[in-house]
C-alpha cells in the first residue's frame, strides 16, 4: 500500500486562495527560450505524435502536457529548462493534434489514451540515444500518466511490450473525470471551463476549417463538458457517451497496481476538483506517495514572500523527486 504525507509546501501569503494560485503563473510567469528538435512518432494507427526533444545531457524524462497545453504553457518550458540545467534529457510530448498540425485522424486525444503514452515509450526505448527514465504528467497528462502506470503494472520486466519508467511524477490529476466536470460547473471554476471549452472548440473548428466537420453537432452551442464530452469526444475516441468515458479513462481505479516509485502533488483546494474525489491510502499502489498541500490551485504551487520574487516549488519538489 501506498502512503499520504503531508506538503512542505507553503504558499504565498500575497495569493490568498486557489484561483490566484492557478491563475498566477499563467499571466504572469516568464516563458523561457529553449532549444529543441522536433522527433515525429508514427502511430500504429495512422497517427503521429510530434516530441521536442532538449540536448542530450542525460536520462531522458517525458513530459506530458493537460489540456489544450503547449510548450507555452506556463509550467512546459520552465520544466524543461529545469530539467536540462539539472543534467536531463527533457523530452515534451505534444498529445495528437497540439503540436501545431492537426492530427490525421478524426479522434483527438483524451485523458485516458494510454495507448499513445506507450508507444512513445517505446519509440523512446528503440532509440539509440535511450529509453525515458522517468515521466511527469500535469492534468490531463497526470491522469493519463497514472491510468498507464496502472495498466502495466502487472507486466514482468522482461516483457518487451512493456517499457518501464524507473520514476514518474503527477501533478494535479483529475482522478476522477466526472467530478472534474461537476467542479468545473460550480462558482468561479465555471471560468476555467468557459477558456477551456473555447481552446477545444478553436482546435476543433480550425481542425476541419472549410468543412463540415465529422459531427451533425452544433460545436459551437455546447457550454459545458458534460455535453462536450458526450457529443463530441466520445464518438470521436470510440466511447458510447460521457459516462463510458468517464469510467474507463479516470486513473482513479487503476492506482492499486502501480508499483513504479510515483510522486503525486495535489493540492486540497485545487478548483478543478473536489477534495473528496482525492483517493484513500488504502487505493494507492505500493509505488505511490501521494503528498497533500492545504493550497496550491491547479498546477499552481506558488510560493515566496514577496509578489516581485515568486518562487515556484512544483520545479524544486520534480528535480529533488528524481534526485532521489
């Protein structure tokens, strides 16, 4: 079994409350220059995943993105800067279509697409320059991190079609996807849900720009995810509706079987979430800890005593994490 500890995280007494810690570094944290190149992964099915790849320093550590994120995202290249100056291989997985290119297919990706976690891995583990060490999921990314962990739990290390991470850290994770969506629908959260739904709108419109689209859905009408979900992203991944969805993709149920050293920051007051879909000790797999703040927002973490000298503890907590 694993085990819930408490944070040392301590947030910054000039962001009281979740949505300033969330909203914060979004506005108004640098966005570094950072030199990368561009691998192309070619799906079993058709698709690709684009990578960017830093300098080859040392042991490879993936990246993985939330929704509707980019290498512009405010804890994407700040993470990969760390991870270089700190002798790593960062390597950034864009999830289909959000690499700049529409995705070939008509399926998009979702939190539980495990499947394309793993064959960038091993795309990664056939590469002469080496397999990926470790893995760090925000969101999205962290669900579906946590969701593959899970499913490959069981398989022996001998196991060719199992690539194995030594590492892997998960940040913010919405563990259970439908109480995402009904926290999403409550007070001030709804305008995280409004900017979200209108990044995914714009991806699908600009995605089949000057057709009709695949879908006898009104895109545009839809104002929450819930409809979202079950008009639009279940029938494009193969779901039979959001709750099918919701059930199969949430990495809540599969936590029992990692075994994999896992670190999992959640923060109590994360405005994506409610506190009572944070699973029980006795749900983590022997690999996990699961370290608990009071505060942090969503993919927040913000600390230092003055506005003018942020800190932000998420890079600090990865960096000791895969230290150790």
């Amino acid at each position: 079994m694993g085990r819930i500890v408490s944070s040392s995280f301590q947030a910054a007494w000039w962001l009281p409350g979740s949505h300033l810690q969330t909203v914060w570094p979004s506005l108004f944290r640098r966005r570094p220059r950072l030199r990368l190149h561009r691998r192309r992964v070619e799906l079993a099915d058709g698709d690709f995943i684009d990578l960017s790849v830093g300098p080859e320093k040392g042991p490879r550590v993936v990246v993985i993105h939330g929704l509707e994120g980019n290498l512009k995202s405010h804890y994407a290249g700040t993470l990969l800067e760390a991870l270089s100056l700190a002798g790593y291989t960062p390597v950034f997985m864009h999830l289909r279509g959000c690499s700049g290119e529409p995705n070939r297919l008509t399926r998009s990706y979702h939190s539980g697409a495990s499947e394309d976690l793993h064959e960038v891995l091993s795309f990664l583990a056939r590469d002469p320059q080496g397999a990926a060490m470790a893995a760090v999921g925000f969101s999205l990314g962290a669900n579906m991190l946590l969701k593959y962990l899970g499913e490959r739990g069981d398989r022996p290390p001998s196991d060719p079609e199992a690539p194995r991470l030594n590492a892997a850290v998960a940040v913010s994770v919405p563990f259970v996807l439908r109480d995402a969506m009904l926290r999403l629908n409550m007070g001030l959260s709804r305008g995280y849900r409004s900017y979200l739904l209108g990044r995914l709108k714009r991806s699908y419109f600009g995605k089949y720009a000057g057709t009709n689209g695949p879908l006898a859905v009104d895109v545009g009408s839809i104002g929450d995810f819930n409809r979202f979900d079950d008009q639009v992203t279940a029938p494009l991944c193969g779901f039979r509706g959001a709750y099918d969805y919701y059930s199969r993709a949430s990495c809540r149920g599969y936590l029992p079987q990692i075994a994999v050293r896992t670190l999992i920051l959640h923060a109590e007051d994360d405005p994506f979430l409610f506190t009572e879909s944070v699973p029980f000790e006795h749900e983590l797999g022997p690999g996990i800890v699961l370290e608990l703040s009071r505060r942090g927002g969503h993919v927040g973490f913000v600390s230092g005593g003055l506005p003018w000298k942020p800190s932000y503890w998420l890079e600090e907590r990865i960096l000791a994490f895969l230290r150790s």
